[in-house]
C-alpha cells in the first residue's frame, strides 16, 4: 500500500511539474470556453492564455479579467459563430488575426511575428485557434527564437495546446 501510495504521489509531481510551465511573465495556459463554464477561474499570474474558439462569454470573462489584446490565428474564411472582432472591441480590447490557415504557416518567419505582437501589447493577451493546437504549435516556435531548447519549446507548445501539429513543429525547430 505504502508504494502504491509513493507511486501516485510521485506521478503527481511529476504530472503538476510538467504542466507547470513557468517562464515568468511569459507563463501561457491552456484554457478552453467549457473550462470557464465549469467553474475555472483565469489564472491572475500569467500573461498568455491560449484556448480554442472563445465564445462571447469567454471574451467577457477575459475582458472582465483584464485582458487588453485577443490574437484570432484562425483563417479569415473560418466560421466563428459571431463577429468576434466586433464583440472584442465592444469589450475595450484589441483584435488582432493572425492567419494560420494550415501547416504551412506554421514557421519560424510567422513564430517572429506572434513575438512582435505580443512585445507591442504589455497586457494579458488571448491567443486562440479553433481549438488551440496552432497556438501551441506557433508559441512552440516562438520558445525556440527565444532560446528554449527543443524539449523545452515542445512542452510549452503542449501546455498550450500543440497536438498534432507536433511533427510540424519538430521539422521546423530543426531548421534554426
């Protein structure tokens, strides 16, 4: 009993340590609209949530929690469900699309322009896809620019939503 009990105590730091990303002001979560609607707060202690397509409800929450840019990296030609640019700025935020169409956009060239992006807006930011593996796969891209090692850039990217874009981005890291 005693080492079923030091098994799962030591599979539990390890899961909470490999999900805790902590690269400072630059943390990023993973949070999904259905995660707000059981109960999840947004945590105050990060300054990137990635998440897939939010809802108008989602955009309050953030809004009402201080967040000032939402980056949309879904095609233009890609249903919403709402004018999410028009709910954004209604909400006193800032909408910017950044088109991630496929996996061809997926590069080191598109990862500089999310990190411009975010350097020129100082507040909580919302990076969304429609369901969070571009994000993950182009914030993988950006850690790699700033200097994490591919392990590292991969598990970020994972914690913020990477899956199968993961070979994409293990092709693209190689090339810097």
């Amino acid at each position: 009993m005693k080492k079923l009990i030091l098994l799962l105590t030591t599979a539990l730091v390890f899961t909470v340590s490999a999900n805790a990303q902590d690269h400072g002001s630059d943390s990023i979560v993973l949070i999904q609209s259905a995660d707000l609607q059981a109960g999840k707060t947004i945590p105050t202690d990060v300054r990137f949530v990635a998440s897939g397509q939010p809802d108008e409800a989602m955009l309050q929450a953030i809004s009402a929690a201080g967040f000032s840019v939402v980056v949309d990296m879904r095609a233009a030609d890609e249903e919403r469900g709402f004018d999410e640019a028009k709910e954004v700025e209604r909400l006193g935020m800032v909408y910017v699309l950044l088109p991630i169409a496929s996996a061809d956009d997926i590069t080191l060239d598109k990862a500089a322009v999310l990190d411009q992006i975010l350097a020129e807006n100082q507040g909580p930011v919302l990076l969304h896809c429609a369901s969070g593996n571009r994000v993950g796969a182009l914030y993988a891209l950006r850690e790699k620019l700033h200097g994490a090692s591919n392990d590292e850039a991969l598990a970020v990217g994972k914690a913020a939503g990477m899956t199968r874009l993961e070979s994409v981005v293990r092709e693209r890291i190689g090339e810097k």
